[in-house]
C-alpha cells in the first residue's frame, strides 16, 4: 500500500486534545502493572513490543471503542458529507499540520523542509481559503511532515518500547513523551472560546475516521493478526522517517491529506527495522 501513514502510522482516534496530558500519567501506572504479567501470558517474544500484553489489552479497548462508536459516526459522515467537502476539511487540518511540521524541521535544522512548511501554510492559508484548498500540492511545494517525536530522533533519543495508548492508538516511549509538546504545538489548543476548540477537534476525529475506513476494513480482512500488522506499519514508518533524516515516509497513508487507498490494493507489511528500547 503507497500512501503516507495507514493504520499503522499515527492513527489519530483523538479524543478531545486535553486527554493527551492524562493518557502520559496513566500510561506509566499502566506499563508498571502490565509489566509483571507480560512473561506469563506468552507475549513479550519481539524487543520492539516488551509489554505486548498490555499493548494488546489497550488495542482491545480501542477496537471495541471504534466498532462502538467511532466507526458507525465515521460512515454516517461519509453518507451525508460530499466528498468535496470532507476533502476541504481534510485539507485544513492538513494545513494546521503543516504549521507543526514547520517548526519540527527548523528544530531539526533542515531548512529546505522548513521552507516548504512555511510556504505551504503561506500559500494555502491566503490562496487555499483559509486551507480549504491545497493550492500548494498544485504549486509542487511538497509537504514534510514531522512531529516532536521525529525531532527528539534526531537529536538521538531513542524510540523506545512500542506503546499502545488508549484512545490515541500506536505510539512508543519517546513518542508518548512527545505528546505535550505535539498538543501544545496543534493551533487548535490555542482557540478561544473552548466550545470552537471542541467543536473543531470533534470534526477532525470523525473526519479522520471516515478517510480511514477503506484501510481498516481492508486490514481486518487481510490480516491474520491485525495487531501485529499495525504494528510493524507504525515501527517502520517511524524508523524510516528517522533514516530519511526526520520525514515521515510519503509511502505512508496521512490522516490530514484525504488521500484514500485503492480498495484492490494489496497490504504489505514493511520489514521492520530493529528499533533501540535503550
């Protein structure tokens, strides 16, 4: 599959953001508790997932979650909003991305991508309608999207032990560490009132949910194991944007693009790197 971030990458079931503080505090309760059963349930056998056990006990919670909830809300959404429209929105949270990964390529000191960032928020912000429009794919401005935990990579932090978080889905220990910085830096914190804020935050939720549809159905189907594929898709989208020197890999499906995967397309899991837990 060949676009940026499927399941595997980052999948941002978001809840309202305020949660991102709360998910770090009990995550490190949680991985204490998970830690002394990990041996005995028989998990545990891959270094990059030392606490599977625990990790799985979360994806439950979070797939029973989706199926609940999220996923009915997803199809409703895509039933009732045109494409057009969930394109737009799309879009625009694509926009506020880019305004992130600005500041994670001038922290990584990499100034072509810093560029671009800045010319692709520039550009669709004035001539995209407030970013309703990608007018800078158009102009060949590509987009280099990182975040904190890509910018702690570079400066050498390791990745850490693979996480899963609930509510937020796949992340790793350096990953989750860098969540306050990613929410304090997501333009949304900052709006006032709070009920935009909430608003916004559940339009994006739902509406990356709906883009993701076509890949989860196709991943429950093709999987023998779904937990280990997404898996192995989040670690090696990470390492890969860690070897090309902090991008996320283009290969990877974005939540923010709107981009859709060929329902004939086959999934292959990328090899996956050793990732360093220490």
């Amino acid at each position: 599959m060949t676009h940026q971030q499927t399941t595997s990458g980052r999948i941002d079931f978001t809840v309202i953001s305020g949660l991102r503080f709360g998910v770090t505090a009990l995550l490190a309760c949680a991985v204490l508790a998970g830690c002394s059963t990990t041996g005995s349930q028989g998990h545990g056998q891959s270094p990059q997932d030392p606490y599977e056990s625990f990790n799985r006990s979360i994806y439950s919670f979070n797939e029973g979650l989706d199926r609940n909830v999220l996923r009915p809300i997803a199809r409703g959404y895509e039933q009732v909003v045109p494409t057009p429209a969930r394109t737009g929105v799309s879009n625009f949270f694509g926009n506020l991305g880019d305004a992130w990964s600005f500041v994670n390529n001038t922290l990584q000191f990499k100034g072509e991508a810093a560029m671009s960032s800045f010319f692709r928020v520039a550009v669709n912000s004035t001539f995209g309608l407030g970013g309703l429009l990608d007018v800078a794919t158009e102009m060949r401005l590509e987009r280099y999207k990182t975040d904190f935990g890509m910018t702690l990579g570079h400066w050498g932090v390791p990745t850490g032990p693979y996480l899963m978080l609930p509510l937020l889905g796949p992340s790793t220990v350096r990953d989750t560490a860098a969540l306050p910085a990613d929410y304090y830096g997501n333009p949304l914190t900052h709006l006032s009132p709070s009920s935009h804020r909430y608003a916004l935050t559940g339009l994006r939720i739902v509406n990356t949910r709906a883009n993701l549809l076509g890949t989860t159905d196709l991943l429950e189907e093709a999987a023998v194991d779904p937990y280990i594929m997404m898996r192995d898709f989040y670690l090696a989208q990470r390492v890969s944007g860690e070897a090309s020197d902090g991008k996320l890999d283009d290969d990877y499906y974005d939540e923010d693009d709107g981009v859709l995967p060929d329902d004939s397309a086959e999934i292959k899991v990328p090899a996956v790197p050793e990732v360093k837990t220490q």
